[in-house]
C-alpha cells in the first residue's frame, strides 16, 4: 500500500502547485481544493480495481482451488474478497486524503463520515469491475494491459482534474458514462461542498452500477475453472 502513495504524491504536488496559479487567475479558486477529491478517488480506483490480480495470482498458484473448495457457496467467497479489497482500497483513499491536508487542503469536516460511505462505494464498485475482469482471464500481463488501458481514461475524463461545466459535449457524454465521475463529484460535494451532479444522483448511480457488477463479477466467478 505505502508504495501506491506516490503517484497521488505525485499528482497533489505536481498539478495542484504547478496548476495552482492558472487555475486562480481563471476565476475558479484554489486548485488543490478542486483537485484533491479526484486524486483520491485516483487512489481508490487504482488500488481497487488492481485487487483483482489477486484472483488470477491465486489460480496460478493452487489457492484458488483450496478455497473453492470450502463448504460454502462460491457467492459467499466472492463477496467476502470483494469486500476485503474495498475496505484495503478505502483506507488507501483515508491515507491520500490525511497527506492531502499536509499539502494544504482543507476538508469539511462535518460531512468526513458521509465522504468515506462515497469512498468505500467507490472502491467496491471497482473492487467487483477488477474481480470481474480477472475470473475471465489467466494471465497476469494481459490483465494489467486492459487496467492499464481502462484506468487512465475513466480517470482523466471523470472530471477529476478540470471542471465539467464548459467542456466540449463529447466530454461530457464520456463524462456522464463514466461511473469514477460520480465517484469524484460525490467527494467535492461532501469535502468541499462543490457538487455537478447532487449527491443524491451520484450515490443512485454508483449503487446502481456497483449492484450490476457485482451481479455480473458473482457469476463469472461462479464459472471459474481450476
């Protein structure tokens, strides 16, 4: 976990400083305030989705099979990784958002138990879409390439370093499907009070969309081979 930290070091200080004074000077505040929210839901997704990996490290090794074979349904085995690897993704985004403060952002407090539901919805949502992907798949390079490939456009057209408001309508649409976009605004809106969609929409559809997968990631589980 302490090694996953530093690409959202990276991010807060790199585009929350060197961004900072553009962002100022275009009227929309303070950059870091805007940005912190999105750098944690970069971390939770990150860390959630990558959980998956453990799916096919298991199989590879034979401890998959040791636990399916457990008198209990493979359901019930399924949910309980899903929901370790949230609560593991969670506090990875609690951790962001307490080195966030180092660097000068302020959170809202009174709303901090609200955000962290937003959190661990996010990372289980993501934890499932991982789980998912790897009960289809053996191979733990074509895994990573289709993380890799998936990740960094959910994150970067999410919002989660530029405002929504004037962007292009392509954008937008983008935007408007991809489930971290929920994710981030919900953070805004509880940390710093600044939400696009209203929280009421974001948790509808991330609940929504975390239900589906995990729907989905429980049968294709369910058909593991080993």
């Amino acid at each position: 976990m302490i090694g996953s930290l530093g690409q959202p070091i990276l991010f807060l200080v790199a585009l929350g400083f060197g961004l900072g004074p553009t962002f100022q000077k275009a009227g929309q505040g303070n950059y870091l305030q805007f940005l912190a929210p999105g750098i944690i839901g970069m971390s939770i997704i990150f860390m959630a989705v990558f959980s998956g990996i453990e799916v096919i490290w298991d199989r590879q090794f034979g401890f998959l099979k040791e636990t399916l074979v457990a008198p209990v349904p493979r359901l019930a085995i399924m949910i309980g990784r899903t929901f370790g690897g949230a609560t593991v993704s969670s506090l990875q985004g609690l951790i962001v958002l307490i080195l966030s403060t180092l660097f000068g952002f302020r959170p809202n407090l009174a709303f901090l138990p609200l955000a962290l539901v937003f959190m661990f919805l996010l990372a289980l949502l993501f934890t499932t879409l991982g789980t998912a992907i790897a009960s289809v798949m053996e191979d733990f390079h074509g895994f990573q390439l289709i993380m890799n490939f998936l990740i960094m456009p959910l994150f970067f057209l999410s919002g989660s370093i530029f405002p929504l408001n004037n962007v292009p309508i392509v954008i937008k649409i983008i935007a408007a499907i991809d489930p971290l976009t929920y994710g981030v605004d919900a953070l805004r809106g509880t940390l710093i009070g600044m939400t696009h969609f209203g929280l009421g929409l974001d948790f509808f559809i991330l609940s929504v969309i975390t239900v589906i997968l995990l729907i989905i990631g429980s049968h294709l589980f369910s058909k593991i081979q080993v």
